[in-house]
C-alpha cells in the first residue's frame, strides 16, 4: 500500500532536506499536531459512543457556550504538544490568555495558535467538523511567550493547515511550498499524501454565505450577493449555486476541492464585533493556506495576511476563495459601499439607485 505513497513523516523529511540548516523543530511540531487531530477524530467518529456529545456547564472567553467535545479537543491539543521543547507558548479559541508552557519542560522557538474545534455546533447533528492550526516564530526562543509576542501578521506564519473530520479525516497543510492534503489511513494510524499540490481554480460559479444576515450586510456585500442570486438574467450573465456549512473548516476544504468563495463579513448585526472569525488562528491560517493554494483571502478591504493583530482573539471579517471573486468583492468595497442599496433590481449593473 505504501509503496507509491509519501506519509506525512516522509514528506517533512523531504520538505527539510532542503533546508539543510533547519534543527527539525518544525517538523516535530507538526507530528505532534497531527497526532492531536488523530486523537480528536476518533472521539469525533465514537460520538455519543465516548459521551462526548452536549454542551459542557460553561463558556469559553468568546463568551460562547463550550460543547463537551470543545473542552476535549483543547486539552489534547495542550497535551500533546506542550512536552516537545519546541513551543515557547500556545493561545486557543478557549482560553482567555496565552497557555504557559508547564515548568518541567522546555522552551522553544515557536508559537503555535489554534481552534481545537471549529463548527462544533455541528458535532451534535453529525456534520464535518474540524480543527485550524497556525505556527509563528517566537520572536525570543527559549522563553515563555508574551501575549505581544503573538501579535505577528499573517505573512510571518511558517506552517498553517486544518484537519477535517468527516467520511474520511484529512490533514492540510502549508509550509510556504504550496498546499498538500493528507489522507488519514485508519488502520495504519498514518496520514498519507493524497492531494499534492492542491491549487483553487481562480473563477467559480459558487459562493457560501449565512444569508440570514441579509439585512445586516453592508451594501457592498449586499450587491456581490444579489447579483450572484440574479443568475443568467443579472449583471454576471451566469447561475450561481450557494452553499452554507457553518463551518469553516468545511466551507474552506470545498473551496480548495472544487473552488468557489467564502463570506463572512462585517456587518451591523453586533457593532462591536468588526468581524465573526478570529485573526490569528482562523483568518490567518486559512488565508496562509488559500494564497499558497492560488487563491486570495481579503477583508474586503485588505489582504488578510497584512493586518497587524492587536489582540490574540480578535475578529476580523474574512472573504476567501478564488481570486477573481475576491477581487470583485474587494472592488465592490472600494467603489460602492458608502451609497445607499436599492434593493428592486439592478439601476446600473447592479443594485444602486443611480446618481441624480
């Protein structure tokens, strides 16, 4: 079975080869990472099997209620990659502030952010969810990590990648080389390359948005959207399917299989929230593996891998997926978002009341 197979040990043996000066470090880290979303997909497939179904009696600093299996799939992430001397510190959707590495072991050079669970309000209807992962260089190795320490932009990540857990558990990834998925290989216990090079076709005809905010969209939103619904009758001349998951993991992983673009973006339903998704280990590992893939990932006013993060949760809006839909969303933003929507059908190829 192996024979014409690259595991995933194999490819990070490959990847560091050529770079001879590398310690390896990198390299462990993410084979711990990967044995954590092993250990998460089999108390994800045993379900209420292990009783790890239902919501836990507490909230996350998000302020969102916690599932069992959220609390679950954080400690194995802690313990499993907190031991190696590889990390100076760790920040998780479900701690408030950065996890100190425990006394007795040692201190690294990296920094490695995380959502142990994304779209666990699927878990309990059986729905693909998954995990995002995002490595920085500590700017002082061999030290606990400050929270400043975290606040690094997009572009400085070395490695990103997310598993999904549904009919089958993949592990994607980038190390800046391009984007490869792994296919886990249940008996073996060994994530096999399955998908070398992964690449987002740059046009597409589906997009994936929670319209029931419809009335909460700014009008650049509001427009990309109505005119993608108007079909082969409408500006674009072309039909457009919708898709909606609910989970990010999921949503990204169809856009990387078969392309389309992804939206969640600001809107008014809570001012003080600009965004829904959080920048340093959501936006940014998905945005790092997108950009490697072809694609683009923007706020819909700015590349999301050039925003300088002032906090470890902080919200952002993300749209993602093929580039030339993101560029459109993006022009829509420069050029229309401050006029008034006029929502019976398209003045001026598109939805704005035409100019007095």
């Amino acid at each position: 079975m192996l024979a014409d197979r690259t595991t995933l040990t194999q490819f990070l043996i490959e990847e560091r080869r050529r770079h001879p000066e590398a310690s390896g470090d990198l390299n462990a880290l993410v084979v711990d990472v990967a044995l954590a979303c092993k250990a998460i997909a089999k108390a994800v497939a045993h379900g209420e099997l292990s009783g790890v179904l239902g919501n836990a009696a507490s909230v996350n600093v998000q302020g969102e209620a916690q599932k069992k299996l959220d609390i679950a799939a954080n400690e194995i992430f802690l313990r499993t990659t907190e031991w190696g001397g590889v990390l100076a510190g760790m920040v998780s959707e479900e701690l408030e502030r950065p996890y100190a590495i425990p006394s007795r072991y040692p201190r690294g050079k990296y920094l490695l952010a995380f959502d142990p669970l994304d779209g666990s309000s699927n878990i309990d209807v059986n729905v693909a969810v998954g995990s995002i992962f995002s490595i920085l260089r500590a700017p002082t190795p061999g030290v606990d990590a400050a929270v400043s320490d975290f606040l690094q932009p997009g572009v400085q990540q070395v490695c990103a990648g997310y598993a999904i857990y549904g009919p089958s558990t993949m592990l994607v990834m980038t190390v800046g080389t391009g984007v490869h998925a792994f296919t886990l290989e249940p008996q073996l216990g060994e994530f096999i390359l399955t998908h070398p090079n992964v690449t987002i076709a740059p046009a597409t005809s589906e997009f994936a948005i929670n319209a029931s905010n419809h009335r909460f969209w700014e009008p650049a939103v509001r427009r990309y959207v109505d005119e993608c619904l108007a079909g082969r009758t409408g500006p674009r001349g072309r039909d457009f399917n919708m898709r909606w998951i609910a989970s990010l993991v999921a949503e990204a992983h169809r856009i990387l299989m078969r392309g389309g673009v992804f939206m969640y973006p600001r809107d008014s339903k809570d001012p003080a929230k600009p965004g829904r998704l959080r920048l340093l280990y959501e936006a940014n590992p998905i945005a790092f593996i997108v950009e490697q893939a072809g694609g683009a990932a923007s706020t819909g006013r700015e590349r999301i891998l050039d925003v300088a993060p002032t906090d470890v949760h902080q919200r952002i809006p993300l749209v993602f997926g093929s580039r030339e839909e993101v560029a459109r969303v993006e022009q829509y933003h420069r050029d229309h978002n401050e006029r008034p929507y006029d929502a019976p059908l398209f003045g001026e190829r598109g939805l704005f009341r035409a100019p007095a």
